[in-house]
C-alpha cells in the first residue's frame, strides 16, 4: 500500500489559552466588508455590563462602510445587536496559516501555522427592526420572487430563431416524393387486378412491395387489401399480406401421361 506523503509544519501554540468570539453577520454586511479597503475601520463594538444579567453587545458600522454601494443598491441598517451564547459542549478553535514571503531563498522558510485562539462564545448578527431594515427586507423578497425568465413580444424577425438547416431525414423524404412523383388513386378496380396478379407470383407480400408495384396512396391501399387479403401476425410469415382463400387461384401442375400409362388404358 503507497503511503501518502505529508510535509511537516511548525504549529505555534502560544495563543491557545486566549478566548475568541465566533461572529455570524448577515450576508449584505459581509459583502461590504469584501468591498472595505484595508485601511479603514469596519465597525465599532459597543459592551453594556449589567450586574446579574448578560452583557449587551452592539455594532455600529461607519459612515465609510455604509457608503460602498453601486448604483440602485439600497442603504443597509448602521445599527445590530450581537446575540450570546456560551460555547460548552464543542471544542473549536481558530488557526492560521502564514505562506513564506520569499520562495527563492537558498534556504526556503517552511511554512507555519498558528492557533490564535479557543472559541468561548458564539455570536449571532441581527438589525434592530427600523424603516432601512423594513425596506431592505421587502427589496430582497421582491428580487427573489421575480421569476428569472419572462415573457418578451417580439416586433420584428429574429434570424438566431430560424433553423439554419434542414434534417437529413426530411430531405431524403423530399427527394424520394419528387422522384415518385404523386400517388393518385386509381380505380378499384384496376389496383384489384394488380393485386392479383402480383399475388400470381408470390403468395405473400410486405405492404412496401404492394405499394411500389400499385403506387396508391397507403391509406388506400390498405382499405383495398383489408377487403381481399389477411394480414399474418404470427410467423414464419409474419407482418406479410395474403390473399384470403376465397380468392386464391393459384394454377395446380398438371401430372404428365406417360406412355406406358397410355398403353395400359388402351388394354383395358
């Protein structure tokens, strides 16, 4: 069995004994966020102690976060409070990882991983309930309940519409009609006496024989055979046509006299 190769990284562990706070904001707070040059302030924590209660926790974002939106974006709420639960039955950390700055060293620093620190508590992100909130709240819902695709009137001809080429199939079978040239119905009659005489020759036919030796219409022709012929759904002739019994003439060989035969009734 190949063994999977690992490479050796150093872990710094000074950090694990120092507390971090686990915080979930909502998903337009961290899209301004990502848009946040890295030398500004992102927001501000507000801690209210009370004695016998829990701490009140507050974020307020700054005027330079809350101005980083395009054209027809709406306005996000400034103020949240920070929901807090204690973290007692996980075990979760943060860590890390560092990738050497200067690859080409003769001797290369290895790469380094670092545990900033154990997760004591988690924190949930939420607006206070205001007219931005409201209006946010009922722009998002409209955007998600419009349907991505919608009816559009066309005034004119699109050419992409068109098919830019014809079937093979379609064009065997228009070539095929222009060389047959149209079937038109020929008297009863007259196709009973091709019938016939066809089925001189051969006791059974398939209905693409039949149709090339009378050049009727199929419909027709099938209203006609239906009428003087069985149609076999059983092998060994299977999906064949044949003249029912009643309109069999099929000629009968003749025995040949010979002569001692001739000679022999002449005795008697």
């Amino acid at each position: 069995m190949a063994s999977v190769n690992h490479i050796d990284r150093e872990l710094d562990l000074s950090n694990t004994g120092r507390g971090v706070w686990l915080v979930k904001v909502p998903k337009y707070i961290a899209n301004k966020w990502e848009k946040a040059p890295g030398d500004i302030a992102v927001g501000k924590l507000k801690i209210s102690r009370v004695p016998g209660q829990r701490a009140q926790v507050q974020l307020s974002l700054p005027e330079a976060v809350l101005c980083l939106k395009e054209k027809g974006e709406q306005s996000i709420p400034k103020e949240h409070r920070l929901n807090v639960s204690n973290v007692t039955r996980q075990s979760l950390g943060v860590f890390s990882h560092v990738v050497p700055s200067d690859s080409t060293a003769i001797v290369p620093e290895s790469e380094k991983l670092y545990m900033e620190g154990r997760i004591v508590q988690k924190l949930e992100c939420r607006p206070y309930d205001d007219t931005t909130y409201y209006k946010l709240k009922f722009e998002s819902i409209k955007k998600a309940s419009t349907p991505q695709r919608q009816v559009q009137q066309l005034d004119r001809i699109v050419q992409n519409f068109k098919p830019v080429s014809d079937h093979r199939h379609n064009i065997e079978y228009q070539e095929r009609k222009k060389a047959e040239g149209k079937k038109a119905r020929d008297d009863k009659d007259a196709v009973l006496n091709m019938l016939f005489a066809a089925f001189e020759k051969h006791q059974y036919y398939n209905i693409k024989d039949l149709q090339k030796i009378t050049r009727q219409p199929i419909v027709y022709l099938k209203g006609i055979l239906k009428e003087v012929c069985n149609y076999n759904i059983k092998n060994p002739h299977k999906n064949m046509w044949e003249l029912k019994p009643e309109y069999r003439h099929y000629k009968q060989d003749v025995p040949v006299e010979t002569k001692e035969d001739k000679k022999g009734s002449d005795s008697d």
